[in-house]
C-alpha cells in the first residue's frame, strides 16, 4: 500500500522523479518545483535513526537564498562560526573561513536530520509529492534513455530520473556505472556528550591515521566526528561506521538520468563541504537537465569538481601526519588504493 492507501500500479507519470530524501534528493525537488515541473520524490519506509551535527561552509549560503531557505536556516543553526581551530602533530592555530567587502564569511554548525527536515518542509510545500518505497529497484530503458524507476514491480515514470540515494548509488548499480576511487579506505563515526568545558569554535585535529573533529551545539552538548584510515574492508551491514572513501562516478548522468550528491561524488567529511556539494548538484542538474545535450554538461562540471577538490585535499592529506597512509600522488581509479 501506498501513503495514499491504495496500491499504485504503473500509474504514476512526472516530469521529473527522484529518488532519495536526503539533502540532494530535497534540494533538486525544490528546484524542480521552482521551475514549475511536477515532481515525485521516492522516499524509504524508516528514515535513518542516526543523527549528527554537521559544519557547513560558507558558501552554503548562496545557495540557501536560491532555495529560498537562507532565513530559516539562519534559525535552525546552533551557531555561525567564522572559522576552526585545525591542530596537526606539529603545531596548529586558527583557520578563518574568509572576508571580503560585506564581511567575514561565517559557516553553519546544526543538526544534519533538523536541515533535512526543513528542505523536506519546503518541497512539500511547494508541491512536490513524496511517495513511500522499498524493494529492488531497475531502471527501464528505452532507446539509451532512462524511463523511470521500476521498484517491487510498479513502475514509476519520469522524464528526468534522479538518482540521490547517496552511499547506496542505485542507479549506478543498476545501470552497471563503475565508480573511481581516491582513497584509502575511510570510516567516520560519531559521538555525543554533555560537557562542562564547551568549546567556543570547532576544533579539527589531525592524527597519522585518521582525525577528530568537536564540535559544541549549544546548551554543554559536545558532538565528536572522527575519521580513521582503515585496511579493513568496510562492510554497510556491519555498522560500525559510514564509509566514507572518496569516490566518483565518470558517467553521473546520462539520457533521462542524473546522479546527485554522494551518489556521483563523495569526499570524506574533512572536506568541510559535503552538504555544499549535495545541495549544488541537486540544483545544477536541474538547471542543465533542460539545456541540449545537458547531461554532457553535467558530467563535465562534476569531472572538473571531482579533481580540483580531489587534488585539494589529497595535497592536504599527502602532508604531516598522514603522508605515511596516504598515496603519493592523487588520482582516481577504479582499483579502491589500499595500503
Ligand atoms: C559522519 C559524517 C559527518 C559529516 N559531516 C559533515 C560536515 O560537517 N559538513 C558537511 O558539509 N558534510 C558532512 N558530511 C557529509 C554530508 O552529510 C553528506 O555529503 C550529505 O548528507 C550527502 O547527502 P545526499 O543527499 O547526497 O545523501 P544521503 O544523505 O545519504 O541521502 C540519501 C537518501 O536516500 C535514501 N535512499 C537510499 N536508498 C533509497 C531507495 N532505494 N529508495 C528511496 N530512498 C532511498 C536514504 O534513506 C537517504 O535518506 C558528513 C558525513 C558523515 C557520514
């Protein structure tokens, strides 16, 4: 049965059909519905029972305002940091997001799932539908084009098929895309903690194999994100952790498809910018989904991404106190590096 309480069999036809509910997915939506396109977003029976704080960069702001969002986030946010304090085995000192002419640039502490809940709020609100799903899911193709999603036997039609089902990638798998990877294995997790010694900033340190990122949310509440780089195989069902290697995928969109979020891109949380990235590609391949050929543009955009940032932070990475676990040289492959 369906949230409308009856069972929905190849009825369901829309311009433009998402799958996934996260930032990505709640992003293109409102883009979608923006332009005034109909939208579906296929959501999952249990929302995730995990829940962290995140730091956002500044350049999420832009984008709020695009979204038509940036007030009520501004409310949602614990705090507006304009920086961190970032300590390597050799020292450290304070990172300052940035200035210019209307001041110094500030980023967004708050909670992942409270962001979500409001993008979510604001689709609905201007008229997306969300319908709830679980099974296999194939992608039905026509001449090279995707037709939309068949999952558990009904078929959901879409001119434009989203895939923003983040870790799981299930277009991809679908359609047999092979993604690159960039990095050791990485799994991050997260703790929580009241604490009678708040910090006042968020405090990034940096270990030989891994590192630790603390965060305050307000009322003594301490937040502890850490990454470790791992030998072992990463194995989603045991959950001791999300992986979060870095990977890309060449072929993120194609006729009728496109990947959004960390389903086409993912770099671990010492990014600082994976929401950025999320609510970017949920709009940029909205924007270019209408333009001749668009879906070429998308790739190209998401390429030129993936190796500027990859580049970035692997020159980050290649530096005291990683370099003894990090490649060399950065580049993506489709062999994940091990070590
Ligand atoms: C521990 C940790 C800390 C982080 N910290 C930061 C930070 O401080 N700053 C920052 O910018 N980024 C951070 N990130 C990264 C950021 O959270 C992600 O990049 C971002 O949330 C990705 O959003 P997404 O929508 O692409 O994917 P997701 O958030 O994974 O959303 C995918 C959605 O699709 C749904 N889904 C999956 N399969 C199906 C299906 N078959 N049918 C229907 N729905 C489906 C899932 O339930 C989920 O809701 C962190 C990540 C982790 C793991």
């Amino acid at each position: 049965m369906d949230v409308l309480g009856f069972d929905l069999v190849c009825l369901m036809k829309t311009d433009v059909l998402i799958v996934g509910d996260g930032i990505a997915g709640l992003s293109s939506a409102i883009t979608t519905r923006q332009k005034g396109l109909e939208t579906v977003v296929l959501q999952p029976y249990s929302r995730p029972k995990d829940t962290f704080q995140v730091m956002l960069h500044p350049g999420v702001e832009s984008l709020f305002k695009m979204l038509g969002v940036d007030q009520e986030v501004s409310c949602l946010a614990h705090s507006r940091p304009d920086g961190y304090w970032q300590y390597s085995t050799d020292g450290g000192g304070f990172v300052l997001y940035g200035q210019d002419t209307e001041g110094t640039w500030l980023g967004y502490l708050l909670n992942l799932r409270d962001l979500e809940a409001l993008l979510r709020a604001k689709a609905l609100g201007l008229g997306a539908i969300f319908m709830k799903t679980a099974g296999p899911v194939h992608a039905p193709m026509e001449y090279g084009t995707v037709k939309g999603l068949e999952i558990a036997g009904k078929h959901w039609g879409g001119d434009l098929t989203i895939d923003a089902s983040g870790g799981r990638g299930i277009l991809a798998r679908d359609l047999c895309l092979k993604y690159l990877f960039g990095s050791p294995p990485l799994v991050a997790t997260c703790a929580s903690k009241t604490s009678s010694n708040p910090v006042s900033h968020p405090v990034f340190r940096m270990k030989p194999d891994g590192w630790r990122f603390d965060i305050c949310t307000g009322q003594g509440q301490h937040s502890t994100i850490s990454m470790a780089i791992t030998a072992q195989k990463i194995n989603p069902k045991h959950k001791s952790g999300w992986d979060v290697s870095w990977r890309y995928l060449p072929e993120c969109a194609g006729p009728g498809y496109a990947l959004v979020g960390d389903s086409a891109f993912r770099l671990d949380p010492g990014s600082g910018s994976g929401v950025l990235r999320a609510i970017m590609m949920g709009i940029k391949a909205i924007e270019l989904s209408d333009k001749p050929y668009g879906w070429r543009l998308y790739r190209q955009w998401v390429s030129d991404w993936a190796h500027t940032d990859g580049a970035a932070l692997a020159s980050i990475y290649s530096e005291k106190p990683f370099n003894a676990a990090w490649p060399k040289s950065h580049r993506w492959s489709d062999v994940k590096l091990s070590f």
